[in-house]
C-alpha cells in the first residue's frame, strides 16, 4: 500500500473520482489524522492521509 500526504483529503478523494478513480474507503478520521483508500482508474492503490 502506498501513502500520500494530503493538506484536505476530502477534496483530493473528489479529485480522485473527477479524474476516473474510485474512493474505496471513504474518508475517517484516525489515531493519524484524516485517511481515505483509493484506486485509480488503472487499479492502483493508495491511501490518502492527512499532514
């Protein structure tokens, strides 16, 4: 799994979609912050996590 930092994860998991991926965790508020899983229109994964 990779991880991104993120400065709003909300509004990078819209990008996300608006660009073909998928939001396959929606995103939660965690011990580390906002997170939120993703796939992108080819399949890869990725965890978005606020910073």
């Amino acid at each position: 799994m990779t991880y991104w930092g993120a400065d709003d994860v909300d509004t990078d998991c819209a990008t996300v979609v608006a660009n073909g991926g998928t939001v396959t965790e929606d995103p939660q508020d965690s011990e580390f912050g906002r997170v939120a899983a993703n796939t992108d229109c080819c399949g890869a994964t990725l965890k978005l996590v606020g910073v």
